[in-house]
C-alpha cells in the first residue's frame, strides 16, 4: 500500500514510517492553506457577515470533518466485529479529517451561482465546477508548491474525487449564446467532474489501479439524458455520506436558531421522519417515545433545539455501514460505506425540506443573484484588461498551456464574498477604492 502515500513530488522517505504520519502531514497543508482559512467568509446558506451564528463553508467543512470521524469510528467498530477484510482499508482519522476539510476549497463565492457563472465563461475550456476546482487547487494551484500545488499524497487526492470524470467526456449541452444571457444563469450549471486541464494529474492518482479498473471507475452512465460519473472510492464515500448529513440536518438548525422557520410548521411537515427517528434513539433508552425529537425541537430552547440536532445526526452516523459492490478488483474501490435506505429517505427530506423552505427563498436566492452580477462584471472587466487590472503575480500565469479565461477563473474563485464584493466596488462604484488598498 506504499503507493498510496507517494505524492507528485516526492522526497526520499523512511519506509518504515506509519502511514498515519504521512496523513497527518496532508492535514496540516490543508488547514494551514491560503484556501482552507478564506473558506470562513464564504457563503454556505446566508449571506457571510449577516449573523455571526450562521454556518460558513468553513465551518461547514470542520463538521463535516467531525462526522466523517464519527462515521470512521462506526465503521472500524463494524470491521473489527465482523472480523472483515475491509478494516484494512479503512481510513486512519487523519486521512479521513484531510478529505473531509479539503472538500470544499474549490467553490467560489455566492454559493452555486458563483459556480454557474464561471462555468458560463468556462463551458468551452475545460468547464468549472466547484468540485473539479478543489482537485486543481489541490494538485496545481496551493501555495505549497509551484508545480504541484498542496503535494498531498495519493489516497488523499483520491478520497476528495467525487466524481472521477474529466468535463469533455459528459458532453454537457448548454444553450447558445444568442439564446440567453448571462443574466439567466440557470441552464449554465457544470456537470459534475474533474476539469480537462487536471487530466494528467488524475491519471497519476489513479495510476496504482489495474486498466480494467481505472476505466470501470472513469466511465459514465445516463441519467435523465445526462452523461455522469457512476462510482467513487471508498474513502469518497464516507466523506460523501458525512457532506449529507452536515448539509441536511446543520442548515436546518441554523434555520430554526435564526427563526427563519416556524418550529411548529417543522414539526407538522417532518412529522414522519421525526417520529421514526425518535423511536430509534429512545428506545436504546428503554422508553420508547416517538414524539421526543418533535418536542425537543417545538420549545425553542437552544439546548432542546441542540439535543435534537445532535441525536439525528447521530442516529444517521448509526446507520452506516460497509458494502462490497462486488464489481472491482481493488478494494479502495470496491468497498462502500452506505446507509440503510429508510436513513437515506429520512435524510433526503430534511434536505428537501431545507431547500424549499429555506435555500429556494427569495431571501437567499437574491443574495445569490447579487453575486452573479458582481462575478460576471469582474470577470468581463479583467478579461478585456488583464495587464492593467490583474496583480502582476496572476498575469504571469498566463501562457501557451493556461489560458486568459482559465487565469481569470482561478483568481476570481479564491476570492471570498467580502473581497470579491471590495475589487466590485474598486472597479465600478464611484467614490469607493483606494490606491493604497491591495488586491489580493
């Protein structure tokens, strides 16, 4: 397994040093990165800066970060039980905490319409996706390394691969131009991969894996009439699952927190889902009580409110478990952590509850709107004026092999909403900006 610590760059090593230590290493370029730190002022949900309780992507990643070790933790305990062949697969903690807090350095500001809009741009050149943008930050862009970005080791690489497809093999079919305008974003979604300009980096992730697997594992399946990526890694997996429970279950405590729900009307339109949570989590207590959650939530009481969170998302990490898909001959790839289908249906309607009541307002969706205004007005100005409006440090990143839109793309997405809304006001606002402020 020596391969999977290897990195593009690698120095001479002790070979008898534990795999951990090499983990704990790709923990620390990650939260010490330039990516990682501007992730606490953009946008998970709500507006950065409009509530100081309101999750960030960077605390959205430490919790994520939290449940993958959980999860982690149920998993070992399951191997170890069951005496299974995959509890030598399973991820160390540090590996599993790398992937986790890595997952979400590639999204730009304004949440998924600042993505939308770089794609717009980008849809021709290699696309940009938010997920595809973490890979190329990782592998090119960090400051660690000139040539091969934050220089973590294989496996790490491999676990923040969600979808292991690069953009021109999903032939994603967008309007034409003449056909809509930037102002209707909507259609201009990227498909979920890996951008055509990371190619040789992902084949050199999945170098270690036979032919037969490596093209099992990049191909594609039609779903609804789109082309998308069908399988991911092990370690993928419980990474993923951690991303859905924290996606689901934490934006809706932030919701009812900041009062942006009426706890009864959450009661009534969960009523379901909490019942049957709460026989799960009370029975362990002997006293079997379906209406537990559905109290705990209805008080309004902060630590009611917390109690509640805290026993879904634990009763959702209990219900992980490992499969074998059967169908590779590696078991990183063969082996799946999953949840039990009831847990599944539980989760996606909190997620869907979240998303109607709450991301689909007005309220959020205008925030949104704002941020694709100040995304395409930057981007226009610095592409038609690069070697006037780029700090000198991003102009000389363009050549023969990066383009001018690929350039813009990248110094545009790493901004955060608050310096992004700053460069906006530098170049359009009268009476805003100063020459003594810097770019960044």
């Amino acid at each position: 397994m020596n391969e999977w610590i290897e990195r593009q760059s690698d120095r001479k090593r002790n070979s008898d040093t534990e795999h951990d230590y090499f983990y704990r290493i790709d923990q620390s370029r990650v939260v010490n990165s330039v990516a990682f730190r501007r992730l606490q002022s953009k946008t998970q949900v709500h507006g950065v800066g409009e509530s100081d309780f309101f999750r960030t992507r960077l605390t959205h990643s430490m919790e994520v970060a939290q449940i993958g070790k959980s999860i982690t933790h149920r998993l070992n305990f399951i191997a170890g039980k069951k005496e299974c062949e995959s509890e030598k697969w399973i991820a160390p903690i540090p590996l599993i905490e790398a992937i986790c807090l890595a997952h979400d350095l590639g999204h730009p500001a304004f949440g998924h319409n600042g993505e939308r809009t770089l794609n717009y741009f980008l849809h021709r050149d290699g696309g940009f996706e938010g997920n595809g943008q973490t890979f190329r930050i990782l592998t090119k862009l960090g400051e660690y390394s000139s040539d091969f970005g934050y220089n973590l080791t294989r496996r790490t690489l491999l676990g923040v691969v969600k979808y292991p497809v690069l953009h021109r093999q999903l032939d994603h079919v967008y309007p034409s131009p003449e056909q809509t305008t930037v102002i209707d974003i909507s259609k201009w979604s990227p498909p979920k991969c890996i951008h055509d300009t990371e190619n040789e980096a992902l084949e050199w992730v999945l170098n270690p894996f036979s032919d037969r697997d490596k093209e099992l594992f990049t191909s594609t399946t039609l779903v609804k009439g789109k082309l998308k990526s069908q399988f991911k890694s092990f370690d993928t997996s419980i990474m993923e699952c951690a991303d859905d429970i924290a996606y689901g279950i934490h934006d809706l405590e932030d919701a009812l927190v900041m009062r942006l729900l009426h706890r009864d009307e959450v009661c009534e339109k969960l009523t379901h889902e909490l019942e049957e949570l709460s026989k799960l989590v009370t029975k362990r207590w002997n006293n079997t009580n379906k209406s537990y959650l559905a109290m705990k939530l209805a008080s309004g009481k902060l630590e009611d409110t917390k109690a509640a969170i805290s026993s879904i998302i634990n009763e959702l990490v209990r219900s992980t478990t490992i499969t074998k898909q059967k169908m590779f001959e590696s078991p990183l790839l063969d082996f799946q952590c999953t949840m039990s289908d009831e847990h599944l249906d539980i989760l996606k309607s909190f997620q869907d509850f979240v998303y109607e009541q709450v991301i689909s307002q007005p309220s959020v969706q205008t925030l949104e709107f704002k941020g694709q205004k100040i995304i395409t007005d930057i981007f226009m100005a610095l592409k038609s004026k690069p070697y006037m409006l780029l700090p000198s440090i991003v102009q000389e990143k363009v050549s023969d092999e990066i383009s001018l839109e690929r350039v813009v793309a990248d110094y545009i997405s790493s901004m955060t909403d608050i310096e992004a809304c700053k460069l906006y006001q530098r170049l359009f606002t009268p009476e805003q900006g100063s020459v003594f402020a810097p770019l960044i």
